[in-house]
C-alpha cells in the first residue's frame, strides 16, 4: 500500500473513531440525564468535542 492511500485510510479512521465517540457520548448523556439538565450535558459535551478538534 503507498504512502498517501495509508494516510487516507488513518485519517478517514480518526475522523469515524471520533464520530462515533461523539455519539456515543451524546447518546449516553441524554438517557441518562434528567431532562432539566439535558441542555447543560450537551453544551458540555459540545466543549469537549470542540477541545478534542482542537478548535479552543
């Protein structure tokens, strides 16, 4: 396998691990919170994922 084709295979990789991360995070939050705090479990978990970008 070239070069190029496995830094495509990783990076489509880390972009799905991270998504189903995300999901995963989402969706265990949300079945298990009370629904007053479903709106602060999201904006947390929206911090999280936007620190693991690397966008703050």
């Amino acid at each position: 396998m070239d070069l190029i084709a496995l830094a495509t295979v990783a990076a489509i990789g880390v972009v799905l691990i991270t998504a189903i991360a995300a999901v995963a995070m989402v969706w265990l939050t949300v079945s298990r919170a009370e629904s007053t705090d479903i709106a602060a479990a999201l904006r947390g978990i929206a911090d999280v994922i936007r620190a693991v970008r690397g966008k703050r």
